[in-house]
C-alpha cells in the first residue's frame, strides 16, 4: 500500500512541478513583452519630443521672415487683410447641418412640406472655438 501512495505522491508532484514551469515560463514571457511595449512607449515619447523641438525650430518667426523675404519675388506674398478673417459661426453649414428632403412625401406626390432639420449641437454665440497656437 505504501508504495502506490508514494507513486501517486511522485506523479501528484511531479504535475505540480510542470503547472509551476508552465506558469513561470508565460510569466516570463509576459515579463519581456511588458519590456517591448515600455521600450516602444519610450521611443514614441523621444520621437514625439523631436518632433516638437523641430516644429519649434521651424516655425521660429525670424526664420519665416527671413524665407519670407528670400522667396518673396517668387511667392508673391501679400499680408491677409482683416476683412478677410471670420468667426467660426459665419462660415456656411457642414454637410451633417444640411436638412434632408423627405423622399417618401415625394414619391407619394404629395403637397409640398418643409425638409427636416438635421440636429446640430448648440454652441454659444460668443465663444470661439478655434484652436490656434502651438501643438499643444
């Protein structure tokens, strides 16, 4: 009796000993994958941090005015006059603000009705909502 017990026992530790490897085994590769992402995380941070150092050595006012000045003869640049600018609420209605004719009427050959509205989210006159500046 004491030697079937002790065979069970044997294969008993012997399952546990290769669950406990298997476990360790995708730890561990989990653990290097874990590494691999933080490795990427880093190299985006650093390419993100290059990027804007050059935008900013790019969009130096004194480097523009100095192309400004070199390539004026072939660019014909002419400063914008102020009446050209407008607010975000005086430009024309986006495709999604458009009203939609209702086509069943139409077809029916009924009378005349007014086409429906699409929604558009509420805004406040006198916020604007332009973002300029830097690439924040």
């Amino acid at each position: 009796m004491l030697r079937t017990f002790d065979l069970i026992l044997i294969g008993v530790m012997t399952a546990a000993a290769a669950v406990t490897y298997t476990i360790k085994h995708r730890a561990e590769l989990k653990l290097e994958e874990v590494h691999r992402l933080e490795a990427e995380i880093k190299l985006e941070r650093d390419t993100i941090d290059l990027l804007k150092a050059d935008w900013a050595l790019q969009s130096q006012p004194n480097r523009l005015e100095r192309l400004v000045n070199n390539y004026n003869s072939e660019l014909q640049l002419q400063p914008t006059p102020s009446t050209s600018l407008v607010h975000a609420k005086e430009l024309p209605m986006l495709k999604s603000q458009v009203p939609v004719p209702d086509v069943t009427e139409a077809k029916a050959g009924g009378t005349k009705s007014k086409p429906k509205a699409v929604p558009a989210k509420a805004e406040a006159e006198d916020d604007d909502l332009m973002a300029t500046g830097s690439v924040e």
